[in-house]
C-alpha cells in the first residue's frame, strides 16, 4: 500500500520556535515546487501563535481506540510527522556530505515556517551543537516505500528539555522556549499543507534522576493524550524511541525505570511503539549517538511506523 496525504485545514510538527513578547504572528508557509547542554536561563513570554489557537485540550484516552491505517491522500499533500524530546532527537551527529543531498520529496517546515528540503541539520534549538538526528532518515524512508509521497518533518525538539517542559505554558529556562506551545503553533501552520501522520519522540535524559523518574510515567501518558487531544486524533501513532545504551556509560537505575516506562506505555497504550537503540553507539561523549546510528534509528522508527499502520 501506498504513503497517501489527505487535505487538512491545519497541519503539523512544531520545532521549537521561540516566540518573544511582541513576536508576530508567522506567515502561510510555501511549499516549493521541488526541491553539554543548557545554555543561559531565559524569560521570555508565551510564544505568538496562530490566529484562533484555541487552549490546550485535557487529556484523556481513547475510549475505543482503532489501529491507525495507512496513509490515503493526493499526491500533492505532505504527510506530517513531528519531531519533538531533547537533543538526541534534535540531532548532534556530525553531519556529512551525504547528509545534504536533496530529496525533494522529504521537506521540513524551518525557522521561518517555509518547507524547504530536509537537510541536516533539521534542528536549530541549539545552534552550535545542532547535527544529525533521525528525522531526515526516517523521511527518506518513507519516500523510498512511495515513490509519490511527499513528507513533511516538523522539527520541535529541545535539547536538555524535561518532560515537564512538554506542557502547556511550561518554560524551558535552559533555551528560553516553551516546547510544547511552540510544538503546537508549528504544528498548526503545517497542516494547512497535509496531515499529521505521528510523532517521533526522543526523551528522557533529563528526567533521570530519582525524583522526576518517579513521575514520568503519568507525565508521558499525559503528554501523548494531550499530544492526541489537541491534534484531534485519539489514534495518532506516537513512536518513542530507546535511550542510548553507550559502552563506558552503564544505565543507572533511575534511567533504567525511564526505559521501562517507555516499554510499558508501548504495550499497553494503543498505537505506540518502541524503538530499539540496540548497536547503536555514541559519538564520543557516551550521551549523543553519532551521525551513523541517527540514520540507522531514523530507520528503525520508519519501520516502526509502517508497523503500527500495518502498511
């Protein structure tokens, strides 16, 4: 079966984009025709954000949750995936040669909210640190499957950023953004070009410690039925991914508990998945993968999509 896009009046994927007091409202975004961590504690305001946002929707589950299926829709649509967690899913691989070779059927919507190619880096959460993450292999992906699919990569993630900065109105004092308003406010601009398809989710670093791994079960329930709530699909696929298990860097325990709340949420929350990080290896700070195991995970999450849509 075939990738497909269904006309939406709003779309997808938001990166993080910082929005000041006083920002403007971001323009339409066009669609062409071809194509460590923490930095200084800001305190912005809320980010700008579409007309007639509306307020964060409460969360709640599927009451009759149905297997999502593939994806139906006109060639010229985009399917939508948001990117969003911290830097591994932002990227800080070293990007190579390859990693700038043009698809044009694998755009990103940028910091100006215009879709250009997705080319790494997709992310811009960090500047100096930004490099290779799994989106851009995971689109590619998806284009190869069909050969008339056009994807549409929303990158949102933060690097550092707690699942607490996931909520409505939260503050990432680290960058000084609100991940998940400006997740949303990206996401809405996009779909005036397709349909939110899922969401790749990378996170989970900075919540391992003794006190917030305790709460990270609820947060992350909480977040996918908000994620799900305020796209208006109680079946959106959401694909979390394994955290790295790097030589010279044993699991603590309290990483360990992160990891099994995400193997736990992917058996027993419908239509998510886990993504396995097995053999993939660090770039040399046993925190990052390097750019060869982002492609391969990039990889492994299209795999596990195509999966849960049983395409």
């Amino acid at each position: 079966m075939r990738l497909s896009f269904l006309h939406c009046s709003i779309t997808i994927v938001v990166v993080a984009v910082s929005a000041c007091s006083g920002a403007r409202t971001p323009t339409t975004p066009t669609t062409p025709s071809a194509p460590t961590e923490p930095s200084a504690p800001g305190t912005p305001s809320t980010p700008s954000s579409p007309a007639n946002p509306g307020a964060p929707t409460t969360p709640t589950e599927p009451a009759t949750p149905s297997t999502p299926t593939a994806p139906q829709a006109t060639s010229s649509e985009l399917q939508l995936f948001l990117l969003a967690g911290q830097s591994n899913m932002a990227g800080r691989g070293q990007v190579e040669a390859q990693d700038s070779i043009v698809n044009p059927r694998v755009l990103k919507l940028d910091k100006s909210l215009t879709w250009v190619p997705a080319v790494d880096p997709l992310h811009w959460d960090k500047p100096a640190l930004v490099g290779v993450g799994p989106g851009r292999s995971f689109g590619l992906a998806l284009a190869a499957r069909d050969t008339t699919a056009r994807i549409g990569l929303i990158p949102a993630a933060v690097g550092g950023s707690p699942i607490s900065s996931w909520e409505p109105g939260a503050l990432d004092t680290a960058t000084g953004t609100h991940p998940y308003d400006e997740a949303l406010a990206r996401l809405r601009i996009a779909r005036q070009s397709g349909k939110l398809r899922g969401i790749l989710w990378h996170q989970g670093e900075s919540d391992a410690t003794p006190a917030l791994s305790a709460l990270y079960a609820g947060r992350l329930r909480a977040l996918i039925a908000r994620f799900r709530a305020d796209a208006g699909d109680p079946n959106l696929p959401f694909i979390i991914g394994e955290l790295g298990k790097f030589d010279g860097k044993p699991w603590t325990p309290d990483v360990a508990r992160i990891d099994s709340v995400h193997r736990a949420i992917a058996a027993s929350v419908p239509n998510v998945a886990y993504v396995s990080s097995d053999g993939l290896v660090d770039k040399g700070d046993t925190l990052h993968f390097d750019a060869a195991s982002q492609r391969k995970f990039g990889e492994r999450y299209a795999a596990a999509y195509l999966a849960l849509v049983k395409w």
